[in-house]
DNA sequence: TTCTATATTATAATTATTCTAAACTGTTGA
DNA sequence: TCAACAGTTTAGAATAATTATAATATAGAA
C-alpha cells in the first residue's frame, strides 16, 4: 500500500509511532478526498465494520486526541451531548442541521470576513468561527 | 418580596407551577441586573450556598431545561465537557476565553452585521452566532 | 536479538446527565 | 374549606461519554 507508507512517514515524523492501530486509523480519517465530521463512536464503528479491524475504544481515543493534538484533528462543539471531530482543521463556518443533527462545512467564501472592533484586553484571537443554525421552513417549534 | 411576586407570575403564565424550588432558581437566575452565563453545577452550588438552600440536583436539571423549553434561558456548547447555560437569551456572539474556561459575551455592535450568501436549500437559517476564541498573547501551546 | 520506552487493551472509574418511582404539593372545583 | 389529582420534587439508580489503571504487547534503538 502505496498510501500506508505516507501514513507511516507522516506519523513518525510527528513523533508518533506508527502502530498498526494508528496506521488503520489514518486509513479510516485521510484516505479519502473530502474531509469529514464524526464521533468518536463513528469512527470506532467505521473500522470495526468497514475496515474489518478491532480497536479498542480507548486507543481510538487515545489517538483521535494525539492526532488532535499534533494538528491533523480539530474538535467541534455543538451540542453537549457528544464531540465531532473534523478532518478540516483549518478556521472554518458550519451550518448545522437542527433537522438531521448534521454538521456541514460552510465555504469561507460564503461569509464576508469578520471584523471584530474591540478584542478582549490582553488576550490574541485565536480564531473566529461562524455557527449557522439551520432547520426546515415548517415547524419552528422543537 | 416584590420580585418574588414577579416570578410567580411569570412562571404562572407560562403554564409553570410557582413551586418553592422554581422560585429559589429564579432568584439565583433573574435577580440581577446582568445576564450571565452558569452551568448546572454552578447554578446548583450558589443555591445551597448564597441562598441557602438545598434543591435536588435532578430538580435543577428539570427546572433549567424547563426555563429553556420557556425561552427564560439558553444553551452554549462551548466544550464537550460541560453544557453552559446563558440568561441572555438573544442571538449573540461570545468570546471565550481558552485560559480560564469563561464565556463572555460579545456586542452585536462589535462585529457587522454578517450575511450568509447561500444557505442550505430547503432550509431556514434559525441563527448566526460567532465564537471567537482567545488566549494570552504568549504561549501558543495549550 | 535484547532492551526499554511507548502503546494497546480490557476493565474499572469518573462525570455529566437522565430515569424511576415513591413522596409531596399547588391548584381547582365541589 | 378541603379532598382529589395532576404536576413536582427527590434520592438514588441507570446511562453514556470519556478517562484512568495497570497488565501485556510492540516499535525502534543498540
Ligand atoms: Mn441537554
Ligand atoms: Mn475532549
Ligand atoms: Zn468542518
Ligand atoms: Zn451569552
């Protein structure tokens, strides 16, 4: 595997050893063309059943929060009830779906750049995020 | 107490029984001149100590998502850890602060007005609300 | 190959939140 | 006025997400 290889350079040169649960976890998250959102559970599903591969919740843990920490993961908070973690991890929008629960990447593009007057003494903006709110046009009660 | 007459009437029309424990919470929530933001804990801790007074905690989960069914209250997810809750319950933008954990909020005045230039198709945008994380001017590693 | 720091794992622990079911109380209407 | 009942509170159990533990396994260096 041509793909497996990269996976494997890049994670030894973060200082990661390349395990072979790691290696099977980057297949699940990087080997594809879009960047994506999922839970922690998505994930864990994903490699048990498309991937054929056992893993154990805490390693996907544990590495979902390496990667996270060396940059390749961003996590997401929109309700409290679980964490997404997104492939994207450069200063994005979302929208989200009130409907589906669905947390969709909204184009920088799509929102005029963000000015903020009076920043917090003393403190640098580390990044400003727009969430957008969607839900269909009937029923506005939830 | 005259407010406290304020509260059983609001709680009264809008189909919420004034019990002893509503009230108490209430207090601790709208007796004040600034809105602010709490979580549960928080809330749960200030009654039995400012106020005196021991409500069960399954009671406060009921009564703070009771308030929020209501449009008394609103909920922030900031962190998966925990669910913030706001008294002001207009669409607002926050600042949070990534050293001390706290949320705080942002003018609307402070940033201009911001316009979605496609939205979802099918859906309503219910709200637009920025997040604008900050830190101290030094370390960049968390 | 051997050694050691790291990583994985099953499992227990923790924490936030919700559920349950029994006891209690605000409201209503006789 | 007060009995009756629906709605509410409560302690404690249950759940679900996440983290800690500590024994076992493995990657990489020597
Ligand atoms: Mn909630
Ligand atoms: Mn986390
Ligand atoms: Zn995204
Ligand atoms: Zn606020």
């Amino acid at each position: 595997m041509n793909t497996n290889t990269n996976f494997i350079e890049k994670l030894r040169s973060s200082g990661l050893r390349p395990t072979k649960q790691r290696i099977k976890i980057c297949e699940a998250l990087f080997d594809r063309n879009e960047t994506f959102h999922f839970t922690i559970n998505d994930l864990a599903k994903t490699i048990e059943e498309k991937l054929n591969e056992k893993i154990s919740l805490a390693t996907v843990y544990n590495t979902v929060h390496a990667f996270k920490k060396k940059g390749y993961l961003k996590e997401i908070s929109i309700n409290s009830d679980k964490s997404y973690f997104d492939t994207n991890t450069s200063v994005h929008h979302h929208f989200f779906d009130e409907d589906t629960n669905e947390l969709i990447d909204c184009n920088q593009e799509n929102i005029d750049s963000i000015n903020i007057k009076n920043n917090i003494t003393g403190k640098k903006i580390n990044s400003v995020e727009v969430l957008i709110k969607v839900a269909s046009d009937y029923q506005n009660q939830k």
